[in-house]
C-alpha cells in the first residue's frame, strides 16, 4: 500500500506521516519517505543524526546517471538509471528488526539546475521503484503539491491524504492539490482535519471540504503532547496517552480497511 501525505506547510503532516509511518509498523514493514524540502520527517520519528539527503550524494548521482549535478545544461545522462539497491542501501533503521526504514529524498534546486537534471532524475526513479515495485507500506511525506510524482507513478499512489487545518489558506492549499492530484491520475483523495480546537472549527472545516468534494477520514485534536514530543525531540508514539496519537491509529486503521474495501471490489 502506497500512501502519500500532503498540505500546506505547517499543518501536521509530517507528525502524521511519521507517527503513522511508525503504527503501521507494528504489523507491517514500512518505508517512510522524506520529499519534503523542509526535511523533517526523522525528527518526528525521534531520530537526531545527520543525514545526508540523497539530492546532495554528488558521487552517487555521478555513478548512476553519468552526469555530475549541477553539469551544464545539454549534457547527456541516464534518464533510466540502476536503482533497485539504494531504497535497501540508503534507509535508516527505525527499529532493530527494520521494520521502520527511513529514506531522505532532498529537492532539487530548479532555479540553479532546472527541472530535468542529473539530481532529478535519479529522485523520481527512486521513487518510481518504491511506489510501483515495492512490496512494502510506503507512507510519503511531500511537499504542498504533486512535484515527486509522475503521471505513471501517482497512479499507483493508494491514497493521497490532505492534511487541512481550520483557516481558509489551507482549504485553498487542499482545493489546489485536488486539482492537480486529478490531473496527474491520483484518484483516491481524501483529508484529515488537524488541530481543530472545538466542534465549530472543525464542522466548518467539514463544511468547505464537502463543497470540494472532498472526504474527511478522521480529525486529530489539538494535542500540547504533540508540541511536548517535539520539544523532547520523541516520536508521538512514545507518549501512549496522547489525544492526538489515538486519533491516528483511527485513522491508519481507517485507511487500511478503504484500501481492503478497494482490493475486495
């Protein structure tokens, strides 16, 4: 199952990446994916060390696609390089067993390199190999947009989900990833409320996502564990008291079931 999570910038998605990431692993194996620019995606699971994005792996892109990054436009590459090893080969363990592993992805700097560069090309085959061949949960954090997605690779995306809090310039966020989601083939939409403090803020929420025609899986709470968590530098999975925690273990399992209602139909 392939999940890919998006929103507006400061909206949650990376605590639900990663704590989901981190639930599903209780039973199966999981890749969480970094594609955010923001790169934060292994402080929400509580892991400190430096990592090096594999955006900036200059010798490797080198390796794979022939090309340096940052090589001067109209030099040949590989648009089709070798990449089957480096999911296994560049994940961080999580866990002992390895049930949990964490792949960086980095971006791409396009004012400098453009959009079909060395860097680039090795970033959506990595992807193109975790989504279409990988036997694996995958859960991606990304950015507010489609951009590591291709037309072929996001329609094998199981769901995309839209992390919206209340306030109108996340709806409009969420309004312009429906759009562009359905333009590149993601039929399986949906959203989770995030950081709604009373029923009136969330029932307006629900209200303006039902004119977008948009469905809402579940809703986590404001939670201050989450701001705790953050501080402590500890995934929310460790704080099993959490609001917010159990709101989205609801909603792994919520996403799970929609995903065996599909494969049954």
């Amino acid at each position: 199952m392939k999940i890919a999570v998006t929103g507006k910038g400061g909206v949650g998605k990376t605590t639900l990446s990663g704590t989901m990431a981190c639930i599903l692993s209780r039973t199966y194996k999981v890749f969480a994916i970094d594609a955010d620019p923001d790169m934060n995606l292994a402080s929400s699971l509580g892991i400190h060390s430096k990592i090096t994005p594999i955006s900036q792996m200059k010798e490797l892109i080198k390796d794979r696609t022939g090309a340096e990054p940052g090589s001067s436009f109209g030099e040949v590459f590989k648009i089709n390089p070798k990449i089957s090893d480096l999911p296994e080969s560049l994940s961080i363990n999580y866990d002992p067993e390895g049930r949990l592993k964490l792949l960086v992805m980095g971006t791409v700097d396009k004012g400098g390199e453009g959009c079909v560069c060395p860097a680039s090309v090795l970033l959506k085959a990595i992807m193109r190999n975790l989504i279409l061949k990988k036997d694996e949960i995958v859960v991606l954090d990304m950015e507010a947009g489609v951009e590591h997605l291709g037309r072929r690779t996001a329609e094998a995306v199981d769901i995309m989900i839209i992390v919206v809090e209340p306030g109108l310039k996340s709806l409009e966020t969420a309004e312009r990833i429906k759009r562009l989601g359905g333009d590149i083939g993601i039929k399986n939409m949906a959203c989770v409320i995030n950081k709604a403090s009373n029923p009136d803020e969330e029932d307006f929420v629900v209200e303006k996502l039902k004119e977008m025609n948009l469905e809402v899986i579940g809703s986590i709470p404001r939670d201050h564990t989450v701001v705790k968590a953050d501080m402590e530098g500890k995934a929310l999975v460790d704080y099993p008291e959490s609001p917010a925690l159990r709101s989205i273990e609801e909603i792994a399992e919520n996403i799970l079931n929609r995903s065996m209602k599909v494969d049954n139909v």
